[in-house]
C-alpha cells in the first residue's frame, strides 16, 4: 500500500486477538476516463489511509462496468481494474470477490469470471467452481456465494445445499460470515424479487440456514447504499458504495467503504466517507440487561436522550418493555396505542407512535420527525386476540432503517421491524412527554383495547470502541 500521510485510525481487535478487515463493492468501473473512475480511486485513497492496513479485503461484485457482449471488452475492464485501479492494494493483502450482476451475466461473462478469479479457492459445488468458495482463517470462516447461477435461473437465485454443508463441517468456526451480491430483505424501500433481493423462497431457505447454523452476519451490496438490518439474530449488512455515482436514494446514500473488527466481543465496524469521516458504525451484539431490571414507565417519565460531548462517534438505544393481554376483539377500534410520544409542538403529529393496527393486532411504529410530511411506517409481529402478551422493542440511533428492533423476551434474537424508508431513528427529536395506551389527542384517542397494559424501559447512550 502506498505510503500513509494522512492515517485513519482502523479499528482492532482487543488483545489482538481477532480479525480486522475491510469491505466494500459496486465500483461498476475498469474503463478509463469513464464517470466511475474517479469516485472509486477517491474510496481507495480512504482504505490506503487506514492504519493498520486490513488483513484483508473483501468485494461483494460489480468491479467492472461489464454488460458487454465483447468477451475482448470484457477482458479489457478486469485487466484494467486489476492491473491500474487495485494496483494500490498490497499484494500481501488478500483480495475477496463474490459475482455480481455486472460481471456474471451469461454464459461468456461467467466463463471470463472464472478466467480472472482463477486465483481464488476452487472448493465451491461442482458446477460453481471459481464462483462459489470459502476461506478459513483461524476461527474465521468466511462462505462467499454466488447469487446468479445460471443452472438455477440466474440473478436472484442461490444454493443452499453445499452452504449448509460447508457451515456443518466448520461449525468449530467461532467467526462465521456469508457474502454475496444480492441482498435478501429489501433495502431503503427498493425491493423487487430477483432483480433487487433475492427470490423469496430462495431467500427464506438461505436464512433459515444461516440462522440455523449460528452465521455473525450476510454481506451483501447491489442497492447503492449502506444498510444494517438483523433478522432472527443474523445481521444482514450492505456496503455498495464503492463508486458508482449514482446511489439509491440520492441525497441521503453516500460513497463509502467499510472497516470491520472481529473478536471475542464481536462485530464492531465504521463506515467511513471519501472524506474520511466516519458516518456509520455498529457494535454487535447489543448489551442489555435482563428486563426485570428495567423501570416502570409512566405518563410522567423522561428519556434524558443527550448525548454527552465527544469527539467519539455515540448513538442511542431505547428498550421498552410492553406487556398485556389483547381484547378479545377490537370491534371497530382498528388503532390502539401502546406508547405515545408527543410533541412540544401541539399542531404537529406525535413524533413517535407504537401500537397495534388493523384486525390482525399487528405491531406497528410510526415515526414522524418532519411537520407536514408523512409518518414513516414499520412493522412487526401480530399479538392473538385474547391472549396475554409480552415483547421487547427497541431503537438504536445509530442503525438507520434496521434500527427498529422487536424479540419476544431477553432469550429470542432481536428482528429488524420491516419498513420502507432509506433514515430510522436518527432523524428523530425525542419527545418529552408520553402517553400510556392512549394516543396524542388524549384518553379516547386509538385506546388500547384490552386490559392490564405495562410498559417498562431501559435506555443506554453508546460510544463507539475504539480501543
């Protein structure tokens, strides 16, 4: 790597025992003097500055431009973006690729894949050879997949079987992570089976064998963003900022590349902008006290939600505790209000909603950070009809979209509540006051229901660890 006279410090692991490495994708470059050139060298010049260099780095597709029926073009883009754009990277630095929608495409585009991935593992299955592998480095297993075989039907489809096998025969592993191209749950609101997420029943069969099998985290890229989500205890992150201009959506989404730490106490990464700067980060899994710990919440309560002045990157998390028994029936009171934050502002909607919608009792939050602008809605479970109650929801500022967090009890895995919006809670201006099962407009506004409602709350104020 070049020389670095400007470092960013990366993050490692403690006691120096662990991974360090960074992640990123979707430079659809290898043209010279074409629009991506520049973004991408602009992220490569912020990895050269990290400090200690990554152990590794890995590349979830879309290198290249690509989408050419000219095999000669084709070679012409990997040669380029090997030989010129990466020729920064260390050669002692091992460099990871999945396929990508820009460079496996058809028949020819795989067999030019395969030609310059040569170097890679070719223990993948039998008929995706130098497209599938896995590497182990110590307790750290990484399964890259191939997320657009042709013998399956092409983009948005995925093998299963040898991935479950290959995880059985590393279940040692203490590090387990599976990288891709496509994402399985839909990102920022752009979804679309195959051409943007996975196919449904591919992806259900995918994560129920990550779950399964105890995977930290999917890396994935394709959507032009950055974006944590974790479902059923398993992070799906997404990094696909690597250069391409454009990014989805704009003005929110930015360039980027990813620098991860992986030890004892997990995950923990920074996302880092063609500046330098840290926008996002994450440490995994969340610290949290068992519940009975927490207090009683009532309509007089205040979340002292300040963060402390730092020049260390922090972030909030809420927990509630809410617990009850559901009506037998709504009848016609399709909104019943759990929580209920309200704003200084008497004109304005309440900033913060959680509650049951609809029939079906359905977890819902609504989150409402703009006068004028619409609600942003999540959701999450469905509660039985006459039945008693209890589950866990939570917030983390720093988890954008995926930072709305629903389990069952201290013991299940925390979910993402599903949502369609590219910002989460970060936006948010904390209410100051509260309302108890009764929405802003007061006690006859969407009550609750059904009976014997309590609310209980933990809060944390979160610094990223830098040591």
């Amino acid at each position: 790597m070049p020389t670095n006279t400007n470092p960013i410090r990366a993050l490692i692991p403690k006691n120096n025992e662990g991974h360090q490495f960074v992640c990123y994708a979707d430079a659809c470059s290898g043209v010279a003097g074409a629009p991506h050139e520049q973004t991408f060298a602009a992220v490569n010049k912020v990895i050269s500055r990290l400090t200690p260099a990554p152990e590794l780095v890995c590349f979830p597709g879309d290198e290249i431009r690509g989408l050419t029926a000219d095999i000669d073009d084709l070679r012409a883009q990997w040669r380029y973006w090997f030989e010129h754009q990466m020729a920064w990277l260390d050669s002692d630095i091992p460099l990871y690729h999945t396929t990508g929608n820009h460079t496996v495409y058809d028949d020819m585009s795989e067999t030019v894949y395969r030609e310059v991935m040569a170097h890679l593992p070719q223990n993948g299955p039998a008929d995706q050879k130098g497209l599938s592998y896995f590497v182990r480095r110590g307790d750290l297993l990484m399964v890259f997949v191939h997320t657009l075989p042709l013998t399956l039907g092409g983009e948005g489809r995925v093998e299963v079987r040898w991935l479950e096998q290959t995880l059985h025969n590393h279940a040692d592993a203490t590090h387990k992570l599976v990288f891709g191209h496509h994402p399985v749950h839909s990102v920022n609101g752009f979804s679309g089976a195959y051409q943007r997420d996975i196919d449904p029943d591919d992806g259900r069969t995918f994560w129920d064998v990550l779950v399964r099998h105890n995977v930290l985290a999917y890396v994935c890229s394709h959507i032009l963003a950055f974006d944590v989500q974790v479902h059923e205890g398993v992070l799906q992150i997404l990094t696909a900022g690597a250069g391409t201009k454009h990014r989805m959506p704009e003005g929110i989404e930015y360039l980027h590349c990813m620098q991860l730490a992986l030890d004892a106490y997990g995950l923990r990464y920074q996302v880092l902008d063609t500046d330098g700067h840290i926008r996002e980060w994450l440490q995994w899994p969340l610290k949290l006290p068992s519940a009975t710990t927490w207090q009683s919440w009532s309509n007089d309560k205040a979340l002292d939600v300040n963060l402390p002045e730092s020049d260390v990157p922090a972030a909030i998390l809420v927990a509630w505790h809410l617990s009850g028994v559901c009506a037998v029936s709504n009848g016609s009171n399709n909104v019943q209000t759990l929580l209920c934050g309200l704003s200084e502002d008497t004109a304005a909607l309440s900033p913060l909603w959680i509650g049951l919608r609809a029939k079906e009792n359905r977890l819902c939050v609504l989150l409402s950070p703009e006068a004028g602008r619409s609600p942003h809605l999540w959701m999450g479970p469905t509660l039985t009809p006459g039945e008693p109650f209890s589950f866990q929801l939570a917030i983390h500022t720093g988890m954008g979209p995926g930072g709305l967090l629903w389990r069952w009890d201290d013991t299940a895995l925390w979910s993402s509540l599903t949502g369609a919006t590219a910002w989460g809670a970060e936006r948010l201006s904390w209410p100051r006051k509260w309302q108890v099962g009764y929405g802003q407009y007061g006690p006859q506004s969407s009550p609750f229901a059904g009976k014997g409602l309590e609310v209980k709350c933990h809060l944390q104020h979160l610094q990223l660890d830098i040591t």
